[in-house]
C-alpha cells in the first residue's frame, strides 16, 4: 500500500544507497581517469608529430568518450523506463569494467602501432556508452526513492558520486606521480590507475545486484509530474548544460596547469583533488538549500555572483602561476558553480515524468556532456594555443553562470512540500 500524505514515507536501506552512490563514483572513477592521464597516454599512445599534435588527439579520443554518451544515454534510458532501473544500471556498470580492463591492457604504439590508438579509441567509446547509459536510470532510481523535502539532496548525491570518483582518480594520480618517475608514468603508471578501477568492479557489481526496483513503484503527491512539458524542459536543459560547462572547465585546469601554466604534476593533482573536495561541499550544500528554499532562488542568487565574480577570480588565480593562488581560485569558481549545479539538477529531474525519467534525464544530460565536455578542452587547448590568452578557462566559466542565470529566471519556482516524516528502512 503506498503511503498518503499523512504517513511516514520510507527510504530504501543505506545499503542500497551507498550501492548506487559508490557504483557511480568508480565509473567516473574509470571515466575520468583518462582526462588525467592524457598527457601519458600522449605520450605513449598516438605517434609523435608536431608540437602538440598527441596530447591534441589524446584530448578529441577523450572527447569521443563524452560524444558516444548520448548514444549510451538513448540505448539504455530506453532500456531503463522499460526493463528497470536495476539491470540497466548492471548492464551500464560492466561495460565500464570491460573498457577500463582493455584501457589497462592495450600495448604502446612502439609495440603494435596504429593499433594502439585504435584500440584506444574504441575502449574509450566503450566507455563513454557506459557513463552516458548510466545517469538516466541512476538518477530515476534516486529521484524515485525519494521523498519530495528531500528529494533535492538525493538527487545532488548523484552528482557527489562523480566528483568522488573525480577526487579517488586524482589520488591515484597524486600517489603515483609521487612514487613513479615520468618515464614510469608513461610506461605503465597510467595502466596501474585503470587497473585499480577494473579491480573494484566485482564488488561493486555485486553491491548494485541488490537494488530494489523502483520503476513500478506508483508516485502519488500533489508534485507529480505526469506529462512533460517542451518549454519548462528546455529551460531546465539550459541551466544542465551550463553546470555541465562549469565542471567541464573545472575538469580541464589539471591539464591547464600542467600544460599551460607549467605547474609541477604532484602539485596539479593537489590543486584538483582540491577543487574536487570543493564541488563535493557546493553539492551537498545546493542540494541542502534547495530543499529548503526553492531551486530557484538559490540557483538565481548563486549563478548571479558567479557570472560578476569568474573572469577576475581567475585572472587573480592565474597570476604568477603560484599553484595556492590557482587552488584557492578554482575552488572558490567550482564552489558557486556547484551550488548552482545540485539546485539545476533537480529542477532538471523534476520536469520529467516518471514513464519516460531514464531516457529524458539520461538523453538531455549526455548531449549536453557531449558539447561541453567534448568540445570544451579542444577549444580551449586550440584557442590558448593560437592566441595565448591564458584566461580562456575564466570565460567558460562565465558563459556557464549566464546559462544558469537564464535557466533560472525562465523556470518557476517549486518550493518543495513536507508531507510527512522521512526515515532510512
């Protein structure tokens, strides 16, 4: 019997939670490692050409990945709202597991030549299906677990999962620059960091084996949406597409630093394991406030300051190429844009209906994945490159803001409604 409005609605166990929480973090563990590692993989990967010319390659394989996420979010949103939550996820899980391994295991170019980065590229697709196919049924299954006061914070966990996957792969990273000369990075230092996430995937599985089905549970509540609505959609898609944006520059400063501001690789995965901690805070924090005050109001007020304050944060940031200074900059830029991020997400997630929620969530996010996180390191390598304007990174943080402000103000506000007590099963 579902509850009404006067009963105490239930959560499923911590358990299930941390399984969807913790699967999520080690595919973006897998995922993003390669962004972290491209300089390696550049290296060791792709033949030798102009300057430059390999780590640009690396960087458009790594954007293959984010292009090949729509297509994971269609196939397996689809599969999603029609077979469950729980099987797409298992299915979205393995096929991470099997491209991390491959990525681990593919020989250098020295010994197997334009196989190499063949090879690279396809396990890098595989993985890009893999990420793009897991957040529509993921974040159904939060969003449908979820009592509404507090279904903006579990939502935003969604999102915490891939900065902690983002935070575990730069630990690695930083582990192992520490310990491993540069030649041993190139040689085999990167396969060590796909290999430990390969390792994890069993367990992981066998966490995720244990979810309950959430997709024929009914949704009552005077919230509920049971049609979509084009333009509130759209509006919402603008404000997904500019935290992506944000988080997609915020992903590209290691490289940024390392490549373009010459700071020392230990140092570079300090500054983002930090700013990864950061937007972990801004999450959780969004999400808290959102529940508690609206979407949006918290995402009008947030991306307003952060659209006066990116490019003069970040060119204070860059100057003198101290890596502190560039720290605090990039933790105080991913901390607005994060806040933004948890109160846009979920007003994203809530203009969906529950019979369609895994393939519009999954389909609306992944191409916005694809053009922000595809594109946006390309651009940015391409346009420093020609011009030598080192700010380029603080311009895509103010163009993110301006989206975010333009999704709010279009979007009304939905104040959530307490219904009841809300307790862990």
């Amino acid at each position: 019997m579902e509850p009404t409005s006067s009963e105490p609605r239930h959560l499923p166990t911590k358990r299930q939670f941390a399984a969807v929480i913790s699967g999520n973090a080690l595919e973006f563990y897998d995922f993003l490692s390669f962004s972290f590692f491209a300089v390696n993989l550049s290296r060791v990967m792709f033949p030798a050409g102009a300057p430059g010319s390999a780590l640009l390659l690396t960087l458009m394989t790594a954007g293959a990945g984010f292009g090949a996420r729509p297509l994971g979010a269609i196939l397996f949103g689809v599969l999603g709202d029609r077979i469950g939550r729980r099987p797409t996820m298992l299915a979205t899980f393995a096929l991470m597991g099997v491209s991390a391994l491959g990525l681990a295991l593919t020989p250098d170019y020295a010994a197997i030549g334009p196989a190499a980065p063949i090879l690279v590229v396809l396990f890098r697709l595989l993985q890009g299906l893999a990420a793009g196919g897991d957040v529509g049924p993921t974040t159904a299954f939060l969003a449908e677990s979820a009592p509404s006061e507090r279904r903006g914070m579990l939502i935003a966990l969604q999102l915490v999962a891939m900065r902690m996957g983002v935070l575990a792969s730069g630990l690695v990273g930083l582990v192992l620059a520490s310990v491993l000369t540069p030649a041993q990075l190139d040689s085999f230092g990167w396969r060590i960091a796909f290999a430990i996430g390969a390792g994890i995937v069993p367990l992981a599985f066998i966490l995720r084996r244990r979810l309950d089905e959430t997709l024929h549970m009914p949704e009552t509540g005077p919230d509920v949406v049971t049609e979509l609505a084009p333009r509130a959609y759209a509006a919402a898609l603008l404000g997904v597409c500019g935290f992506l944006l944000a988080g997609a520059a915020g992903d590209f400063l290691f490289i940024y630093a390392v490549s373009f501001l010459k700071i020392a690789v230990t140092n570079g995965y300090i500054v983002q394991m930090a700013a990864a901690g950061t937007q972990i805070v801004g999450l959780v924090l969004g999400g808290w406030l959102g529940d508690r005050i609206g979407r949006r109001r918290v995402n009008l007020v947030t991306a307003i300051l952060a659209a006066l304050t990116s490019l003069p944060l970040f060119r204070w940031g860059i100057e003198g190429s101290a890596p502190a200074r560039f720290g605090v900059a990039a933790a105080l830029l991913l901390l607005m844009a994060t806040v933004s991020a948890a109160v846009a997400y979920a007003a994203f997630v809530e203009t969906t209906p529950k019979r369609h929620r895994a393939g519009l969530v999954g389909i609306g996010y992944g191409v916005m994945v694809a053009l922000t996180f595809g594109l946006t390191p390309v651009v940015l390598t391409r346009y420093m490159t020609a011009t030598g304007d080192l700010a380029a990174p603080g311009y895509a943080f103010v163009v993110a803001a301006l989206l975010l402000v333009a999704s709010a103000l279009l979007l009304p506000e939905r104040r959530p409604r307490h219904i009841g007590k809300v307790r862990f099963t």
